[in-house]
C-alpha cells in the first residue's frame, strides 16, 4: 500500500465513521435511547420499555459481533478490549463512578452528545467536564491513583479475558465455535426478550431504535476490523487499522473519545493531532442530533435551572469522566461495544452501572421525599 492509498483509506474511513455516527445520533435522539432513562423507567414507574430496547440493542450487536468474527472480518485479538487481564476493580469502581455520575449529569456521555445536538448548553458544560476528567484520568493527576492503586488489582488469565476464550481453555469446545453459539444464542435471547411482552404503536418505534442502534454497533466493528484494517503501514510496515486511537479495532465509546475532541481542539496547530475514529463519532452524533431536532423543529436552547442544578451536573460530569476511563468505557463502550464480544470485564462493568445509577436514583428519590 502506498502513502497516497493509506491516505485515502483513512479519509474514506473517517467520512464513514462520521456518517455512521450521524444515524446513530440522530436515532437514539428520535427514539429516546438512554441507559440511565432506561434504568430510571424502572425504578421509578416500573416501565421496562426502554430497559428491553437496550437489551434489544445488546442482543443485535452481539449477533453482529459473532457473525463478522465467524467470516473473519473481525480479529477478536485485534480489538482493544481483547487482553489477558480481568480488571475486576476497574470495572467495579469505575462502573459505579459512571453510574452515579450519569444520573447527577442527567444521562452518560452519548445522551449529552445528541442533547447538544438539541440545544442544550448544559449539556455541553457536562462534556468539556467530562472530557478534562478523563483526560486528567488518562494522563495527568487522576492518572497515578488510577495505575498504581485501582488497576494493580487483577487476576491474570493464560488466554484472552473473552467468555468463548475461557470456556474453550477447560476443553468444552473449539473458541470459534463457542463464540459462534455464545454470540448468537446470547444475542438470540436478548433480541426475544426485547420484542417480548406489550407494546403499542409507538413502543415499535423505540424498538426499532434499539435494533438499528445494535446495527450501528456491529457496523462499526466491520468499518474499523475490516474496512479499516492495513497489512503494512507504507511507512512502519507495521500491521494496524486505520484511524483509530490505539492502532487496534474499535467500536463506539463516548468518554475517551471526546477527551481526544478536547485534546484535538487546544492543540490544533499540533501536526502530530490527528482526526481519529472516537473523535470523528463525537462530531457525527452531535450532527445526526442536530439534523433530527431540526426536522423535528425540537431544536431549542437550554441552560441550568439554578446554581444547584449547575452544581450536580458538575459533579456527575466528573464522576463519568474518571469511572468512564477506570472502567474502560461507559454504557456505549462497556454496555454496547465490549459486551457484544462478550468481554469478560464488560459484564462487571455493566452490573456495577446499573448498580450506580439505581443507588443514585434511590438517593434523589429520598431526597425529594425528605424534602
């Protein structure tokens, strides 16, 4: 491959990236699509709707994932959620960071994404918090408690830290196989218990935004595992996939990625800033909600009610932005994207999520009775 071609590769998967990103945005902005909403529907009303359209989602991607793992578009070794280490107080402590975090802030970092897109300044106080937060997590002061004290903790597996990998090291079956199965009928089973149980007309529509989000998902696998992959660098030689941060496959995440918008933005003049996939899926959900309020005529400004508003977004802000790069991702990038090749440390980090927003969302129902 050339200079001239790798360039070209990179262009068309970054205009890709942001068109995908753009669907993704403007869909979960028409149909609603929040983790912390879904999570709140159910302790609050008891209204499981939302809750069976992330798991309608979870389920397609995970299908997606197995289908492109099994014809060899996607190395599972290659993604970066593949490693040997379980994080488990990574994922516990930063899980529940995030989900604490997500109800102060009023939704995780891609609800804020196509809030902006609608207008709402708070919400964009919310991201440029959240971005300084796990930017200072990545690499400055938070950085040092988090290697030295949090992800110290680890158990070492001899095979990557996948559910088909572990089954297949006690000799049930072949890896592929496992994840063939796993993938499908775990998937399978979600998809079931999505579209299972009453709806109306308009719950069909919430559905469907939760399949064509799973799509988007498993989408974006193939762009960045396949589409994206080069052979040999034209100028290192080195095996890698085009675009990414890290050189490795991957899906969608909203934390990180928009600490890497923030970073691409005050050091601009930087050659050495570059537009990457996270960065670009940032800008696309931002646009696809924009053109969704727009053609819904939803579009409206929006700032914070009081001082004590502008306080617990504030704070919720900083807590998604540590536990989001603790947990190595939030509910797009651990409750989308890892679990869907069934990321062993995905599981942990999604329970203590939801485990998170539920103590929060008892906490500000306390609060408001006391009150």
């Amino acid at each position: 491959m050339s200079v001239s071609e790798f360039d070209s590769l990179v262009a068309t998967v970054l205009v890709a990236v942001f068109f995908l990103s753009a669907v993704l945005g403007a869909v979960m902005r028409e149909t609603r699509f929040c983790t912390m909403g879904a999570i709140s529907d159910v302790v609050y009303v008891g209204d499981w709707m939302r809750m069976r359209q992330w798991l309608l989602a979870i389920g397609v991607a995970m299908c997606g994932f197995a289908l492109l793992a099994h014809i060899g578009w996607v190395k599972p070794a290659d993604t970066i959620y593949a490693m040997r280490r379980v994080l488990w107080l990574s994922s516990i402590v930063g899980g529940l960071m995030f989900g604490v975090g997500m109800v102060l802030a009023s939704g995780c970092g891609a609800r804020n994404l196509t809030r902006v897109g609608g207008g709402s300044l708070k919400s964009l106080v919310v991201l440029i918090v959240m971005a300084v937060a796990a930017f200072a997590t990545l690499k400055g002061i938070t950085s040092v408690p988090r290697a030295r004290y949090v992800e110290s903790v680890f158990v070492e597996l001899p095979h990557l830290t996948l559910l088909p990998e572990w089954l297949a090291s006690t000799g049930m079956a072949s890896v592929d196989t496992l994840r063939w199965v796993l993938g499908c009928g775990m998937g399978v089973l979600l998809i079931i218990i999505g579209f299972g149980g009453p709806r109306s007309g308009r719950d069909w529509g919430v559905l469907i935004g939760g399949l064509i989000v799973g799509v988007c998902v498993a989408a974006a696998w193939a762009l960045s595992g396949h589409v994206g992959e080069v052979q040999e660098h034209p100028e290192t030689l080195e095996h890698l996939y085009a675009t990414t941060y890290t050189g490795r496959i991957e899906a969608f995440s909203f934390v990180a990625p928009v600490a890497h918008v923030l970073d691409w933005l005050l050091f601009f003049s930087d050659r050495a800033k570059v537009l990457t996939w996270g960065a670009v899926a940032v800008f696309g959900m931002v646009f696809g909600a924009l053109v969704q309020s727009l053609v819904r005529r939803e579009f409206r400004w929006q700032g914070f009610a009081d001082t004590a508003d502008l306080a617990r977004h504030l704070v919720g802000a900083a807590l998604m932005g540590v536990g989001g790069v603790v947990a190595m991702g939030c509910t797009v990038g651990q409750g989308l994207s890892a679990i869907s090749m069934l990321q062993i440390g995905s599981f942990i980090s999604v329970a203590a999520i939801v485990v998170g927003a539920v103590i929060a969302l008892r906490a500000q129902q306390w609060l408001l009775e006391r009150g």
